[in-house]
C-alpha cells in the first residue's frame, strides 16, 4: 500500500461499544419501573420481561451474521502505513455519537417499564446482551483464523458505527497480537509482572 495509510477501527470494539451502556441503561430503567404495580402487575411484566430480554438479544446477536462472515472471508492484510485506532478512542467516538439514541432508548425503556414493569428496559439490556454476544461471536471467529478484523474509519456512519454496512466495501486483517484490545474487542489483559 501506498504512504498515507488510512485509520483502522476494529470492528468488534465497534460492535462492543453500545454493550455496556445499553445493558446498565436497561437494568436501571427495569429497577426503576419495576417499583410501581403497572398496568399487569410485577409477575406479568417479569416474565414479559424475561421473553423481551432473550428475544432482543438473540435478535440482536443474530442479525447480518452473513455480512460480517462475508467481509471476514474477504478481509485483506492491512497496509504498513495503515494506523490502528485505539480501543477508547473507537468506543468514545461510538457513544458521543450515539449518545442521543441511548437517552431517547433509556427514555422510552423507562416509560415502557412503567406500563408493563421491567419489560422496557430488560428488553433494552436485552439488546446490549445481544450487541456483546456479537462481539464475542467475531473474537471466537478472530481466534480461529488468527486474524484480528479492522475497519476503515472514514467508512462507518457519522455517529462512528455499523461496521458492516452497506458503505464498508471490505474489512482489513492484522496478526492476533496488533492493537490493544483482544479478540472480541475487550480491553487486552496485560500480563502481571514478576
């Protein structure tokens, strides 16, 4: 590749971003909303709850699996001049980005959690169980290929997501070992000195 290599943001922190704040928004909109009785009552709304939670993150961990397989089996060496992003800057620009649909997500969850308590924001957290399961789904896949899978910056959304949307055209690939998050976009584990 010529000089003037282009930003590389992994895409399983990508995916990873929204994991976090979406599960704590959820379980506080749930806590909170599991206070009042509701229109069905705590037992019903647990349960609904329970249903929304595992439907939406088995959605969510399901959904364009082929896409992301398609762009990994396509995936090319990255270039020497290539600059692999930082885990916190990647997550830090996927929430200022998206910190509008967290609170209008938070928001609604909450008031769902009112009407039917606990349903809203389980459902919510249920979404950001799935966004973690995907990640961790792309790190089992970057293990077995040994192939950590990158993406180019300027080709996610203005708010610093989708990483395998219809802009990405293909995905770049670096030993197991480059840039400092693990495979599936945790933060990577230092080993402990002696």
């Amino acid at each position: 590749m010529a000089r003037g290599g282009q930003a590389l943001a992994r895409v399983a922190v990508v995916v990873r971003a929204g994991a976090a704040p979406m599960v704590w928004l959820g379980v506080l909109a749930a806590g909170i909303g599991a206070v009042p009785e509701g229109v069905t009552g705590r037992r019903i709304g647990l349960l609904a709850g329970t249903v929304l939670f595992v439907v939406g993150a088995a959605v969510v961990a399901l959904a364009r699996r082929g896409r992301y397989a398609a762009l990994a089996r396509g995936a090319v060496r990255a270039g020497k001049y290539d600059i692999l992003q930082d885990r916190a800057v990647t997550v830090r620009n996927w929430r200022r980005g998206h910190r509008w649909w967290l609170l209008l997500g938070f928001t609604v969850a909450l008031g769902g959690s009112f009407a039917v308590p606990a349903a809203g924001g389980l459902l919510w957290a249920g979404f950001g169980t799935g966004l973690w399961l995907k990640a961790a789904w792309l790190g089992r896949r970057e293990q077995a290929e040994e192939t950590l899978l990158w993406v180019c910056v300027d080709r996610l959304d203005k708010r610093g997501g989708r990483p395998a949307g219809q802009a990405v055209r293909g995905l770049r690939g670096t030993g197991i070992a480059a840039g400092d998050a693990a495979p599936g976009g945790a933060r990577r584990r230092t080993a402990a000195l002696v």
